[in-house]
C-alpha cells in the first residue's frame, strides 16, 4: 500500500470512530412537547 492509501485509511477509520463517540457522549435531549394523534376505531380489530 502506498502512504496515501494508508493515511486515507486511517483518517476514514478516525472519522468513523471518532463520529461513534461523539454520538455516544452527546446528551440529546428529549422532545418537550406532547403528541396527540387521534387514531379512527377503524384500525383496531374486533
């Protein structure tokens, strides 16, 4: 392998883990505001 290939390769492979623990460490919050969906008596089985 050249040293081009071999560098790419490893910056591909720092991106995909480094992406992995940044997901993983982010605090998403989660959604604040209520859904309501009415759901028709159609849908449901007698």
């Amino acid at each position: 392998m050249s040293k081009f290939s071999l560098f790419l390769l490893f910056l591909i492979a720092g991106l995909i883990v480094g992406g992995g623990v940044f997901l993983s460490a982010w605090d998403i919050p989660a959604p604040t505001v209520p859904v309501e969906r009415v759901i028709p008596n159609d849908q449901f089985p007698k």
